[in-house]
C-alpha cells in the first residue's frame, strides 16, 4: 500500500509487512470503504450534500473538490461542469494539486485512476486527505500525528483497568478503549462499571451509539467487521479515533474563545447603540427639514398689508425660536458620527454606513435647501411686503383721479345732447357756442387725468392687484363715457357752428372770464389732487425732494392769486355793466358753468391744503431721521461683530493646526476660547434686537454697512459649529492616543507631518498630498495600495484627509486587536466538528446577555444535519463584519 501511504511511511515502516499480507484480503477494503465513506460525509453534510459509493461520486470531481472547500475553509479554483472526461480529470487535477499546495506528495495517485472509479487509488487520496486534514496538525507533549494521537489515546485511558492503548488495531478490538475515552470527558454518558472485557460487542456498539448520539461522531465501523476481522485496519480506527480527539480536544479552547467573543460583543453592543442613537436624530432632523422646507417654499400672496406683516412675523418667530435648537442637532449629529467612526477604526470595525439618505453629506444638502428656502422666502416676504404698499397706494390713487373725474364729467352728457340752440337768439346762439368753445378747452385739460387713470389700472393688473376687475370696470366705464363725450362734443360743435352765422351777439367778458376761469380752475384742482396726493419714500433725499417741490409751489401761490382777482375782476366788470345797462343775464355766464363762488371755494381749499401737506411733510422726514438713526445704530454694531467672528474663525484655523502643548491643553484652551465665543451671544442678540427694528420700521437698504444680518447669523452658526468640531477632533484625538498607546512625541511629529504637506493649510490633505507623505514616510505605493489606504482614511470618499484619520491610519499599522477570522475561529472551536452551534451551547459558555445578543443575530441553521435548535454561527459574521470581510 506504498502507493498511497504520503506522509505517514516515517512511522509506520515496522507494518509494511503486514500490509503487504492485506492487500489480498478484501476485509482491509470493507473496513476502509465504510469508515472512509462515514468520514466523508460528516463534512459533505456541512455543505448539503453525501456520498454513496467512494470510488464512483468522486469519479467527476466535483464532490472532492466540495469536501476540500469544507475541511480546508478554503476557496477552490471554479469546477468545469461539463460531462465529458476531459472535464472530470480538469476537476480532479484541481483537487490532487491543493492538496499537493498543502505540502503532501501524491505517490503513483493520478486523476486517470480516480475518474476511471480505481478503489484502491481513491482509498488511497482519501486517506491522504485524511492525514493532512485531521490527524497531521495533532499534537500532544512534542508528539504529533500518529505517535501524538497514540500518545492522547494512552494518557486519556490510562486510569481505567483492562485498557492498554499501543497500536489502532488490535488494542481496539474489546470496545474498551473507545468506551474509555467517552467516559473519561463525558462521564453521564456511559456507566463504565458495567462493562466487561468479554463482551466486546456490546462494548462497541455502545461507545458507537453513545458517540453518534451525543457527539456528532458518525459510525464510521461496524462491531462485527472489527471482531470477525485479526487484524482491524489501522487507517479505519485512526480515523475514527481521531474523530474522538478533536470532539473532546476543543473543550479546553472553549473558554478561551467565550470570553474573546465576550470582548468583541461588548464592544459591538456600544457600537450599535451609538448607530441607533445618529440613526434616530438624522431621522428627527431630516423630518423636521422635511417639514420647514413646504412652509418656506410657500409663495401664495396675501391680499392685505396686514396679512403679510403677519407672515413676516411667524418667520421671525421660526428664526428666533424654532432654527436655534436645529442648528445645535445638526453639531451634536456631527459630533457623534466622528465620534463613532474613530470608535469602530480602533476596533478594527467596517466604517459606519447610515441608511440610505442619511449620511452627514445628506443631512448637510437637505440644511443647504433650507437655508435657500429661506434666504428666497424671506426675500420674497420684503417683495411682497413692497408690492402692498405700492399697489395700495396706486388703488388709492386711482379712486381718487377716478372720483374727480366722475364728479367732473357728472352731467356733460346730458349738457352736449341739449337742443337748446334750436330756440335761442343770436345771443344765446353765440354764448352756447363760446360756451362750447371753453367745454372743449376744458375737455382737453381733462385728456391727461383720463390717460393717468389708465394708466394706474394697467399697473395695477401689472402688479396682481387683488380687486382688478373692479378696478378694470370702473376705469372701462370712464374711457366708455369719455369717448361718448368726445362724439358729443364733436357732434355739438357742429350743430353750433351751423348756426353760428346766424347768431352774431357775443359777450366778450363772458368769453374772457370763461377762458382765464377754466385754466385757473383745472389748475387748482390739479393743486387740491397734488397736495392731496399721498406719497411713499424711504431715504431723507427723498423726503427733501418733495420738500422742495412743495416750496416752489408754495412760491407759485401770490402769481396765483393775481390770477384769481384778475378773473374776480372780469366777473365784477360784468356785474357792473349788466347793473349799468340793465342786461337781462338770468344771472349766469352763458359760457362756462365756473362762477366766482366756486373759484373762492377751491382757493380756500388750496389754502386749507397747504399747511396740511407742510404738517405732512415734516411728520415723513421725522420719521426718516429716525431710520436714519437706525441704520447708523445697526451698522455700528455689524461693522464691529462681522470682523469679530471672521477673527474668531481664523484664530481657530490657526489652533487647529499649531502644536502647542499636550492635547489636553489644547482641549481646554479651546473650551475656555468656546466659552468666551458664547459669552458673545448677548452681542448677537442686541444686534437682532435693532435688526427688528428695522424690519418694523420697513428699512430695505443701509449704506452705512456692508453686513446683512443673515451674514452675521451665518458667521455665528459656523463659528460654533467650528469650535465645537475642533473641540470634537482634539477629544478623538485624544482616544486615539489612549487606545493605541501613541506619546504626545508621536503624535507632535504626526501632526508635525501632516502641516508640512498640508500645503493649502486648510487643515486637511488632498489625496496628492497624502500621496506625497507616505512615500516620505518609506511606504512603497502602488495605485491597488494606495486605493486600499484611501478606503481606510477617506471611507466616505470626501477627497480629503483629517488629521484625525491620518493619526488613526499611522497608528493602526501597529494595532493588535481581534479579527472577524480570530471570533469565528471561536466560534468554530465552540461549535466542534458540527457546522452549527446550538443556542444551549452558547447560553452555557457565554454570560446570559451575550449570549442571547448572538442567538438573536444568528439565522436557523438549515442543512441536512440539522437538530432542534441549531443555529448558523456563520451568519453571525456577516452581522458583525459586514459582506465585505468574509
């Protein structure tokens, strides 16, 4: 059996001769085929699967290289799946070089034989892969392999009478030997007392049944086989004996792996409940943006003033009380993700991956949409606030120009549609027409009101006056009626003109006072409308603009009254005629409807007007004094707070990357500069105080500042969230140090390194840069290497590098801490030789806690060996480590 016995020729060289004697006895055979089988298949069951018949299943190679994947934990080259032979000796071939990979020599063993079904051969491989895989790595008292399993055999059996263990063959043959080795590790299982050395088979078929039942060992032989035979096969009872040791050799390793997984769930369990914890606040922020955005996106226009000032109030109630406590969820949220992020690299953990749209970057895009959301609607408020207060100054204008002009225009219709100069004399012929003749004057002095009125109604549907339809009907109805009186003046004037040859009386002083009356009415109505006219300015220039046209008015006022008394005269001289000469006037002027009554009125009211509007015009330039005054009061304050937090910023910039002291030092400088930051605030507070002020007040510009209060408040918010993140980086920092075991020396020179190639000095590396610093540092790089170090010290792909994961990368590359392949190597030390653990099992090696914190992340084990209770340890990896490190 030279051709197939490898490795073990060193030590069994004495039995050569007895083997030779074997090798035409088909018992050896038996024995093998059976216990080979048995064995097989204690590790196919592992992947699903089993063998019938040794020399034909393993004739494609694919179910050998399946049971080399499971005893080996090593992945094969991929199998050919086709059914020719050519396809079955490519698998084999496979299979015969790993293990020729292991360091074993295949003597006279090719994959022609093996595919060819040749028993004797594939015996052989079997038991070479038996003795790399299960009896070579034994070792007891500087014996390995064979001598060291004989040597167990003989240590474990050595108190119990009737048993000498110095051979696997015929020391095996009474059954006591394997009943020894039961009850010395597992005494409840077996009354040994009972046993008697002449009974060999009901003491073989206990230890059998005992070992299948209770030790997952499978029959590997049979009672009769070992009794009926002289000689039982070596290799059969070395196999199952070797089942034996490694069934019992674990117990040993147990609490070693128990209290190294204890370890790792310790952490994990703080680990994932720091996971909850961002988990639940990215949520409640995230939902709270989702909110606010809608409400600040929100553009439906209110009809009234008063509507909008109340807008403008809910959002400066949102600024004031509601933003403030998000913008300190935002920093502790950040705060928390570095915090577990430096947590998970120093125990050598996957990097923390939020759920899906809930990474820092995604939180800081939905912030960045609010901020626009409320930058635009903040805007949109001071529009739509100006909007108002143009168009309600524009309606009121318009009711005004309309008013006059109805009340001029009330009763010219039905004066032009007369047929009064179908009776009259010459004299009234010629009157009616003066009469006419100063109408059409008139007429054309009202053109210019009428093309006002338009065009106020059309800026009025420009600005999406509320009450248009109202606004367009009534001005539709005054250029209606205005075209009408256009047609019926013209109409009139015709008729007049027809008859005027007939009539040739003409009062001159009549003509004349009408001609100078309507001009000097026109014009103190144009006054009345001017002084009566509201106005709207926002700056002192403004107000002084007015104030001066208003005093050139007031000049106009003595030329005026020259005015009024010439035309007073003309009606005089006319009274003093018609009283000389006894004329019949009926009391009125033929030509204009303006009487002196009606002259003095208007007078008297311009008079009446101008001190109102004088009254006015001081009240508007007080009031622009005093925004003048708030303007100046804000931008005094702004000018010396901006530069303040733009200094601020700086110095922190500076802290960050100088090395002063220790780390604890630093971290209490920086909380004592954090602390006079917040003694700050009432500053900021004193300056949102006048900024109200000035929104109440509806001041829009300040020329006397460059500084907005959205620049302040955004300077301020950075400014806290920066010392707080240094803050927060010196803390890790700090960690850092104290897990690793990093002097303050190292972590002066690190940070010496990092400021040298930060060549941007903005406190972080760019990926050239740290490029640059590592082949300094001696590392031979390539791009597979360097893409490996990037995924380290960037896991989110930022394109840049922290000081804190470059202290984390430096000193990472002489970490000694627990590996996913260390915790499922105990794993499988606990489980045994099965390729699952059952829960009772864990809850006995592991604390109460623990163990129910494993039994919950393990999925039911499935496969064909399953028992009640039994649960896949492999899962268990995945949960722990992720896809990414099995």
């Amino acid at each position: 059996m030279d051709h197939y016995d490898g490795e073990d020729n060193d030590y069994m060289q004495q039995e050569d001769d007895w083997d030779r004697d074997l090798l035409l006895d088909p018992a050896w055979e038996k024995q093998q085929r059976k216990t080979f089988t048995a064995w097989c298949n204690s590790h196919l069951r592992k992947a699903g699967t089993q063998i019938e018949n040794i020399e034909e299943d393993f004739r494609d190679g694919l179910k050998l290289m399946l049971l080399l994947e499971v005893i080996s934990g090593e992945r094969l080259a991929k199998p050919e799946r086709g059914k020719m032979r050519v396809h079955k000796i490519s698998n084999v071939n496979k299979a015969l070089d790993f293990i020729a990979s292991k360091g074993v020599k295949l003597v006279s063993i090719g994959a022609e034989e093996i595919v060819d079904g040749n028993a004797k051969m594939t015996l052989g491989m079997i038991w070479t892969i038996i003795l790399r895989f299960a009896i070579q790595d034994i070792s007891v008292e500087e014996t390995s392999a064979k001598e060291g399993l004989l040597l167990w055999c003989q240590r474990k059996t050595a108190p119990y009478k009737n048993v000498n263990i110095q051979n696997f063959h015929i020391s095996w043959k009474d059954g006591l030997g394997f009943c020894a080795l039961i009850h010395r590790h597992r005494p409840e299982l077996i009354d040994y007392g009972k046993l008697r050395k002449d009974d060999p088979m009901t003491n073989l078929n206990t230890a059998f049944d005992v070992a299948e039942k209770y030790l997952d060992i499978p029959k590997m032989l049979d009672a009769e086989d070992i009794i009926s035979t002289l000689r039982p096969d070596e290799k059969a009872i070395m196999t199952y004996v070797s089942c034996y040791y490694h069934a019992f050799s674990g117990k040993q390793k147990a609490e070693t792996a128990a209290n190294r997984i204890c370890k790792v769930l310790a952490v994990n369990q703080e680990n994932e409940q720091l996971m909850e914890d961002y988990e639940k606040l990215a949520s409640d922020l995230l939902e709270w943006i989702r909110r606010t955005i809608p409400w600040l996106e929100n553009r439906t226009p209110e009809n009234t003033m008063q509507a909008m000032q109340q807008k403008l109030e809910d959002f400066r109630d949102y600024r004031r009380l509601h933003k403030p406590p998000k913008v300190q969820e935002k920093c502790q949220l950040e705060i928390n993700f570095n915090t577990l992020q430096t947590k998970l690299r120093l125990s050598n953990r996957p990097a923390f991956m939020p759920s899906e749209g809930k990474m820092v970057s995604d939180i800081s895009n939905a912030w960045g949409s609010l901020e626009g959301a409320e930058k635009g609607y903040e805007e949109w408020l001071l529009n739509e606030i100006r909007r108002l207060e143009r168009l309600d100054h524009l309606a009121e204008k318009f009711r005004q120009k309309a008013a006059i002009h109805e009340a001029w225009t009330e009763g010219k219709e039905e004066m032009l549609q007369k047929k009064d100069y179908e009776t009259a004399s010459l004299s009234e012929i010629k009157a009616l027409l003066k009469k006419h003749e100063a109408f059409e004057s008139d007429l054309a002095a009202h053109q210019d009101r009428v093309e006002q009125i338009a065009a106020i109604a059309q800026e009025l549907n420009e600005l999406d006056y509320y009450d248009s339809p109202s606004v367009n009907a009534r001005c539709q109805r005054i250029c209606d009626q205005w075209d009408a009186l256009g047609a019926l003046t013209q109409k009139r004037s015709e008729a007049l003109q027809r008859t005027e040859k007939l009539l040739e009386t003409i009062d001159q002083l009549y003509l004349e006072f009408a001609k100078r009356a309507a001009p000097f009415n026109n014009w103190m109505e144009g006054a009345m409308e001017d002084l009566q006219d509201t106005f709207i300015v926002h700056t002192i220039e403004e107000i002084q603009g007015l104030s001066t046209a208003h005093e050139q008015f007031k000049a106009t006022l003595p030329e005026a009254d020259k005015e009024r008394q010439a035309i007073l005269g003309i009606h005089n001289e006319i009274t003093k005629i018609v009283q000389t000469y006894h004329v019949n006037m009926a009391g009125t002027n033929p030509y204009t409807t303006i009487n002196p009554q009606e002259i003095n009125a208007k007078w008297d009211k311009v008079r009446q007007l101008v001190p109102q509007r004088d009254q006015a015009l001081i009240e508007e330039h007080t009031r622009q004094q005093n925004n003048e005054r708030l303007r100046k009061q804000f931008a005094n304050q702004a000018n010396v707070i901006g530069p303040w937090i733009q200094n601020k910023m700086e110095e922190i910039g500076r802290i960050s990357i100088e090395m002063h002291g220790t780390l604890e030092d630093q971290l209490t400088h920086l909380r004592q500069y954090e602390k006079s930051i917040v003694n700050y605030k009432p500053k900021i507070d004193q300056l949102e105080g006048d900024h109200q002020l000035i929104q109440e007040a509806l001041i829009f510009d300040n020329k006397h500042t460059n500084y907005t209060m959205e620049h302040i408040r955004v300077g301020w918010e950075q400014l806290l969230t920066t010392i707080a993140r240094t803050i927060n980086e010196i803390e890790n920092q700090i960690l850092t140090r104290d897990a690793k075991g990093i002097s303050q020396e190292q972590l002066n020179e690190f940070r010496a390194s990092f400021n040298h190639f930060d060549r941007k000095r903005t406190g972080m590396m760019d990926p050239e840069d740290f490029r640059t610093c590592l082949i300094s540092m001696g590392y031979n790089l390539g791009e597979a290497e360097f893409s490996r170090i990037m995924s380290i010290v960037d896991p989110n792909r930022l394109g840049v590098i922290t000081f804190q994961a470059f202290i984390d990368f430096m000193s990472r590359e002489t970490a000694d801490t627990d590996t996913a392949d260390q915790v499922m190597a105990s794993f499988k030390v606990l489980a045994g030789d099965k390729n699952y653990i059952l829960a009772d099992e864990l809850r006995r090696e592991l604390p109460p806690d623990q163990a129910e914190y494993c039994i919950a992340r393990m999925a039911p084990y499935n496969g064909p060996d399953a028992v009640p209770g039994a649960l896949d340890y492999m899962s268990f990896s995945t949960a722990l480590y992720g896809e990414s490190d099995l």
